[in-house]
C-alpha cells in the first residue's frame, strides 16, 4: 500500500464537491472509514449541499420573464441610443421660438461639449467603466504593448507612446481602443502597489488641437487634460490634484520627447 | 453576434437563480440579471474568446449584486422575504425543511453565502469561484469549509434547539 499524502480539510470539502481525483477519492473514502466523527460531519455537509441545491434548483425551471428574454435585449441595443423625443422637443422649440430667439439653443443642440473638456469626461468614463473591473481592465496587458501600440496608432491613424509612470510608483497595466463621441481613443492603464488605478486617454483633437494642460473633475476623479500636436491626452484618477499634476507632467513630457 | 444566444441563453436561468439565493427578492433579482446582460451585451466585444462565459457572467452579476446589497444595506435594515422566493415544495415537511436552511442561509455572512452558492448550487470550480470573487484559490477552500460549519451550526442549532426546549418543558 502507498504511503498517502496527509488527508487536509481541503480534500474533504472536494470530496463533498465531488472535485477529487479517483486517486485521492480512495483515500479520502479511506480514511473516513477509520474516522468516524469526521466522517459524519462530512455526510451532514454533503446532504447540506444537497437540499440547499433541491432548494433553488425550481428557480432555474422557472420560464423566464419577458424582461430577461435575450432576442429582445439583443434588438433593443440596435435601437437608437440616444432618446429621438430630445431633439423631436428641441426642434418644436426651435420652430415656436422663431428666428430671433432660436439661436440661444444653438449651443444646447450641436455638439455640447468639444475641446479638452469632452476629453477630459471621456476619461472619467473610461475610468468609470473600465477602471473598476477588477476580472479584465485592460484588453491588451503591458507583456504586449508593442501590440497595443500598434493597435491604437493603426486606428487612431497617429502613432502614440506610452509614457512610463514607475518612477512615480505607477506600472504600466496595458490598455484597450475605446469608443467617444469623437471617434475612437486610446485608453491606457496604470496602477500602484496599492492597487490604486489611473487611466490615460488619448485621441485625435478637432477643437484644440493644442491647448495647455487644464485640471477637471467629475465626482471623486480628478484629471489633468492637454492636446499637443493634434493628438489630446487626459490622465484621471481617483488621486488628489497634488499627485495628478505632477504625473501628468511626466506623461507630457515624455510624450514630447517620444514623438 | 449570432454566439451570443447559444453562449448566453443557457446561462440566464442559472443566473436568476444566483441572483434572487443573494437578494431574496425576485422583483430585485431579476432586475439584476437584465443589468447584467445588457452590460454583457455591450461589452460582448471585450470577453476573452478561450475565457469562460459561464464565468465572465457570474462575475458581471455578482459584483452588481454586491454594489446592490451595500446601497440596500446603507438605507436600512434588509426585510428578509424569504417566502416570498420559496417555489412550493410538493408538501409541508419539505416546505419547513427549506424554510429552515434559507434561515440558516440567511444567518451567513454574504462573502460565506455566495461562496457557498457558487460552489455548492451552481457547479462552478473553485479555480472559477475564485474568479468571479477575485479572491485566491486557497481563500475559496477555507471559505467554503467555514461556509459549511457555519451553515451546519444554524441547522442545527435551529430545529434541535427546539425541540430540546419542548421536551424540557414536558
């Protein structure tokens, strides 16, 4: 007989879950023979698991509610993002108000934001959603980021650095192409041993094709946001002013000397 | 994204049912499973192809059902409505029977509860648990193990209880 492997609580809870190879199964099954008391705390678990899965088991029976049927939402997606009743209004408006007092609304119905200060939202946003994604925040990792690069300068039709924040105790995670309201943006990634993350924006500017750097802030993400050479850059975090600023310079600085 | 409904379909009952075990709530459940879908949806692009959608859902729903109970925690103490979720069991013994493991259930931690149903109700590996709760492998086990003392410590404690009260009395 082979000399086993100390049975661990581990293996036990695998055996309730039935995760154990025939191997150590045998020797699990072995030594709750020789182990009475173990053996019925382990059978009082196991039939545990088993009501708990007869409990909740006739919800998955259930047929689903109109709300969760996948067809729909699929072809509510396809629909229109953007409600049509807020320009439908608009235009109402417009047509009651006449010529003279029309162009007031001029600024509300075309693009409301452009410049550094859409950038710098886009930013907040990318932070919002991608930021917070603790399983998968980047789509390319820093292993790759000759990739990334290519992949991002390919779209954005600019070639686009990445500056290197580990002197500032920030590493490089890696990033993703992300949508905006102006076409697609590079979105890049830090983080620091606290796991605090930052989020680097860049794309192609038509408004403020180089504008210095301007802090911004939406809710608890502070940024600092510049354009330079037709490309822009925002960097946002969830980190006080004093310690974005100075960031930001380096990217600036090296995204000067780079390209 | 014609993938999508045979990758997805299947998985949506699955998900109700994490979902209303957590929440006890079927209105507030089945709310989270179209959140999470619709996410699911728009960032369909963005899923590792060789990486598990079964997986990449439950992570998607669990971490919105965290977010959910904290806002309910924050307004107030949480009213549980556990009968209202129990499906009718064939007869009354089996009815108290669930009645008393959903109270036992409830007396858990939410970090020991998900585990627990995670692993024990909706098959998912450790190695996937660990995933979808962004915690170690190794944190899994020890959860779960404690999950189930603590949950047969409530069964027991619940009914045995009882009874031993009952007979003192006689």
């Amino acid at each position: 007989m082979t000399v086993d492997r100390p049975i661990t609580e581990d293996d036990l809870q695998a055996h309730i879950d039935g995760a154990l190879d025939p191997k150590r199964e045998a020797a699990v099954e072995r030594y709750l023979a020789e182990h009475p008391d173990v053996a019925r705390r382990i059978e009082t678990q196991a039939g545990q698991r088993a009501a708990l899965r007869a409990a909740f088991a006739p919800i998955a029976e259930e047929p689903l509610p109109p709300s969760l049927n996948l067809d729909r939402l699929i072809a509510a997606r396809r629909r229109p993002a953007v409600p049509t009743w807020r320009a439908a209004a608009a235009a109402v408006i417009l047509l009651a108000a006449g010529g003279t007092s029309g162009w007031l609304l001029r600024d509300t119905l075309a693009t409301p934001e452009s410049g550094v200060t859409a950038l710098a939202r886009e930013a907040a946003d990318s932070y919002a959603v991608f930021a917070v994604d603790r399983s998968r925040p980047v789509e390319i990792r820093a292993e790759a980021t000759d990739q990334l690069v290519r992949w991002i300068s390919n779209r954005l039709n600019r070639s686009i650095a990445v500056p290197d924040l580990s002197a500032s105790g920030y590493r490089f995670m890696g990033g993703r192409l992300v949508p905006t309201p102006h076409g697609p943006a590079g979105m890049l990634m830090y983080d620091d041993d606290r796991g605090t993350r930052l989020v680097m924006l860049v794309r192609p500017m038509e408004a403020e094709q180089d504008a210095p750097m301007a802090p911004s802030r939406n809710g608890d993400i502070a940024g600092y946001t510049w354009a330079q050479g037709g490309l822009g850059y925002s960097l946002v975090g969830p980190a006080a002013p004093d310690v974005l600023h100075p960031l930001a310079d380096a990217a600036r600085r090296q995204i000067s000397g780079a390209i | 994204m014609d993938d999508i409904g045979i990758l997805v379909g299947p998985l949506i009952p699955p998900l109700r049912r994490y979902a209303r075990a957590l929440l006890r709530d079927r209105a507030a459940a089945d709310d989270l499973v179209q959140d999470c879908l619709e996410r699911a949806l728009s960032r369909w692009h963005q899923r590792r192809a060789e990486g598990s959608t079964r997986t990449w859902l439950f992570t998607i729903l669990h971490n919105l059902a965290l977010n959910r109970m904290r806002t309910i925690a924050r307004r107030g103490p949480h009213v549980a409505v556990e009968d209202a979720m129990l499906v009718g069991p064939a007869n009354q013994e089996d009815a108290l029977r669930h009645r008393d493991l959903l109270r036992a259930l409830e007396t858990l931690t939410e970090e020991h509860r998900s585990v627990l149903l995670l692993v024990s109700v909706e098959d998912l590996s450790y190695a996937e648990t660990a995933k979808v709760l962004d915690i170690p492998v190794g944190t899994v086990m020890s959860r779960v193990s404690r999950a189930r003392e603590r949950l047969a410590a409530a069964l027991d404690g619940q009914p045995a209880m009882r009874e031993s009260h009952l007979r003192r009395v006689k």
